[in-house]
C-alpha cells in the first residue's frame, strides 16, 4: 500500500481556526489534501494553500451544497492523483485523528465488501452548551455495519463513482442518501471501534440549535419522498414523526378544542409522557443525562416539523429549497 492511494477532501466555509485545526489534522500525513471553499470571507483560502492544500473555489452562481463541494473536491483529487483508491471526506470544522487514517484504510483493504468505514465523531467541547451535548450525543452511533455515514467518513472512489457521488442537489442528508444507492448497489457501510474526529459545532444559542433541526426536518422530508419506498423505507419514521408530533397532534389539540369543551387539549399530555418514556430508555442505555436529552428529543419535533413542511410546500411549488445554515461565522 502506498500512501498515494488515499486522499482527503476537506470541505468549508468561513471556518477561521476551525479549519486551520482540520488542515494540520491531514496536510501532515504525507496524502494529497483538497479543500473546496463556499465564498468564505476569512482567510479559508489562504490557509488551506499556506498548508499545503489544493484549493477548489466554488462557483457561487450555482447553489452552494455541502454534497456539490464533495463532489467537486474528489474531481480535483482525481486530477492530481489519478490512481487514487480511497477518499477521507472531512468537514472544516473537524480535526482528523492521527490514528483514523491508518486504522480506517486497514479495514477496506481487509474487508472488500465495504464501500465505507467511519469512526467515533465526537464534539470537542460538549459541555460547552447543552447544544453541543446534545451534538456529542448524536455523534455516537452503535458499532458494527449501519445504514449510512455522516459527512466524515473513508470511501472507496470506485464505489464512491459508481453510484455517481453525492447527490449536488442535497441541501442536508446527503450522506445517508449516498448510503442508500451505495447498499442497493451491493457494498456495505461498517462503522468502527475507532476515534475518528473531533467536531467543533459551535452552537451557542437556541436559535441556532432550532435551525439545525429545521434542516434535519427538510433532510428527513426530502429523504423519504426519494428512497421512502419499500423495502429501503429511507428516512420515514423520522419524516412521520416530525409531522406527527411537530404539526399534526397540536393542530388536533389546539384547533378542536373550540369543538371538544376544550378536551382536545388533553393531547398535549401526550408530550410529557414521551419524554418520560425516552428518558427511561436513555437511562437504561447508560445516558448519564437522560430528562436533558429526552426533553430536546421531544422538542426538536417541533423544528423538524418547519424544515418537514418547507420542503412539502417547495414540491408542491416546484421552487428548490436554499441552504439552511446555523453556524455562525
């Protein structure tokens, strides 16, 4: 195995020092580095070159997308190292392991059937807020084969171009829809016992928490309405949930309490008692803040219910949904 056979792709925007973590994180492992800027206006560009990095600066005239900036990041990887066999997908506000690399690329060249393999994604500084707990918390998916990837992971370009890349028109959950085309095509997705990186998320106030799962929202809407079918079912639970508990039960309670004497609002009993029963599996998951996360489990329904009904309105209208962005710069 040779070094060349691996590359990384780093995506970002107005990343500032989050991005310089992730550059030193890769641009020291003697393989080809890539980063694919959106119109940041900090100093992106220059940090990447001054690293050691090829930079691919995005047309903006087209829709920005995290799934067009990885696409157009393995194009230029595949220009400098046509014999490239592997690609680490990273984003720019993730710092690479020193382990991962070695470890992930290990595992493809043992495991032939696996199209990708990620790690442990951890936030760097989760007690920061209760946001970037709750981030932490997401993070941390079982082990062993899954479904789908997030935006950190090590694919195999061969897999990876067979199915055609990410989807560019994705404005969230590009991952997992890449994933779905990736299993129906025959390959696996194996996630490992393995530290990968560390996210830095940022996510300070609520109002930035509450646009993330408006995105999820739109992602899980825009997910079933392409693999919802069975047998895949991509994204359907998570879609009728959204509705259900975010739209549907307080619209019943709320507009036919005129109509019930005001029983209809007895629904929204049904809120606290979910949340009990979330908190009482987390607990028993060994969650060592279950009433916190069961609580913005529960709230986030209602988020996930705005981005569920944007992009229900965008089908009807046929206007193309615009990038749902909660970081600040």
């Amino acid at each position: 195995m040779t070094e060349t056979q691996t590359g990384v792709v780093l995506i970002g925007r107005n990343e500032g020092e989050r991005l310089i973590n992730a550059l030193r994180s890769v641009t020291t492992q003697d393989r080809p580095v890539v980063y694919v800027d959106s119109a940041s206006t900090d100093d992106s560009c220059r940090s990447a070159l001054e690293h050691g990095a090829s930079v691919v600066e995005l047309d903006m005239s087209l829709p920005f997308t995290a799934a067009r900036a990885r696409n157009a990041g393995l194009e230029r990887l595949r220009a400098l190292a046509p014999g490239i066999e592997r690609v680490m997908f990273v984003d720019g506000d993730c710092e690479v392991d020193p382990e991962w690399l070695p470890t992930a690329e290990q595992f493809l060249d043992e495991q032939e059937e696996y199209a990708v393999v990620c790690g442990r994604r951890r936030e760097r500084h989760p007690d920061a807020t209760v946001y970037n707990y709750l981030c932490d918390v997401e993070w941390n998916t079982p082990i062993g084969d899954t479904n789908a990837c997030g935006g950190d992971a090590l694919m195999r370009v061969e897999a990876f171009t067979a199915v055609n890349g990410f989807n560019p028109d994705l404005i969230a959950g590009e991952e997992p829809e890449l994933c779905v085309r990736l299993r129906g095509s025959g390959w696996k997705i194996r996630r490992i016992d393995q530290e990968m990186t560390l996210h830095d998320a940022e996510v300070r106030r609520f109002s930035q928490w509450w646009t993330r799962m408006r995105r999820s929202g739109h992602a899980y809407a825009e997910g079933a309405a392409m693999h919802g079918g069975l047998p895949e079912g991509h994204c359907v639970k998570q879609s009728r949930r959204a509705a259900i508990w975010g739209l549907l039960l307080p619209l019943l309670a709320i507009a036919g309490s005129p109509f019930t004497s005001g029983f209809s609002l007895a629904l929204l009993a049904l809120y606290p008692l979910n949340v009990a029963r979330i908190a009482v599996r987390l607990r028993a998951e060994g969650e060592p803040r279950p009433c916190t996360v069961a609580s913005f489990l529960m709230l986030a329904k209602f988020p996930e219910a705005q981005g569920w009904l944007r992009y229900q309105m965008g089908r009807l209208t046929g206007s193309r949904s615009q990038l749902i962005e909660y970081k600040s710069p």
